[in-house]
C-alpha cells in the first residue's frame, strides 16, 4: 500500500506547518502583551493607577486567543490522520473519476492539504472529489488493467 504524507499541492508547505507557524507568532504576541503590561505597572502614575479588572481582562482575552490556536492546531491534526486514514482505504479498490473518463483500480494516494489525487494502476490520475466511484470489483465497461497488448 502506497499513501504518501501531506504536502501542499506545489511543493508548499503542509496545513499542520502553517498552524505551528502561527501558534508561534501568538505565543510572541503573547509574551510581548505581558512584557509590555509590567513596564505599564512599572511606569504608572501611584495617584491615577491602571484598573486590576482591566488588566485581568485584557489578560484573559489573551489567554483565549493563545488557547483557540491550540486547538486549531490539534484540529488540523486530527483532520490530517483523517485524511490519511481515507487514502488508504482507497488503495487496490476500482476508482472512477466524476466526468467518467478514468477508470482503474488504485495503485497509490497522495495527500494533499487541499485534497487527495489516488494514482491508477495505468498510470491516470484522479482527483477525490464528488461524483467519484469507488468499488472492490472492476466495473464491467473497464478495461482490465492486467491485460497484455501484444
């Protein structure tokens, strides 16, 4: 069974890859807010100083932010072990691309982060999208992908 990883379509980097991009960039955000909520304690004036409420606030709303990351982070995860578990499901079944044009039985599957493209014992390609066939026999209008033409 061929199922390869994901990988932007392009050669561009994965969905998973661009979430921990970004999970970084809020983590600094991040550190930058409460850096820059101790200089604010630090440079306040005694008679006027900043509401606790506000601060806590500002703080938890933060907070939220860095957590909703994680968890779309955890979520492309989820949806690229998916993604692979139904690309092996594919292959050695007969696939018949949505214009019925192409017909085969799958040899491989790649996977990528906008979609699967299964690779057909001929050599086809096609696209998993809606209107495929997907069956465990050869359809009987198919050519047999076993035969020699000699």
């Amino acid at each position: 069974m061929a199922v390869d990883g994901t990988q932007g379509v392009g050669g561009g980097s994965s969905t998973y890859g661009s979430s921990n991009a970004a999970q970084k960039k809020a983590t600094l955000n991040y550190d930058n807010f409460l850096q820059l909520l101790v200089a604010q304690m630090k440079n306040q004036d005694p008679t006027d100083p900043m509401d606790a409420s506000e601060q806590m606030s500002q703080l938890a709303s933060f907070s939220q932010v860095e957590q909703t990351i994680q968890t779309n982070s955890k979520l492309d995860t989820l949806l690229t072990s998916s993604s692979l578990t139904q690309a092996s499901s594919y292959v050695g079944k007969y696939m018949t691309s949505a214009d019925g044009k192409t017909t085969g039985q799958v040899e491989s599957v790649k996977v990528y982060s906008d979609g699967l493209v299964a690779t057909l014992k001929n050599g086809d390609k096609v696209l998993v999208q809606a209107g495929i066939s997907i069956s465990d026999t050869a359809p009987t209008n198919a050519p047999s992908d076993d035969t020699d033409e000699s």
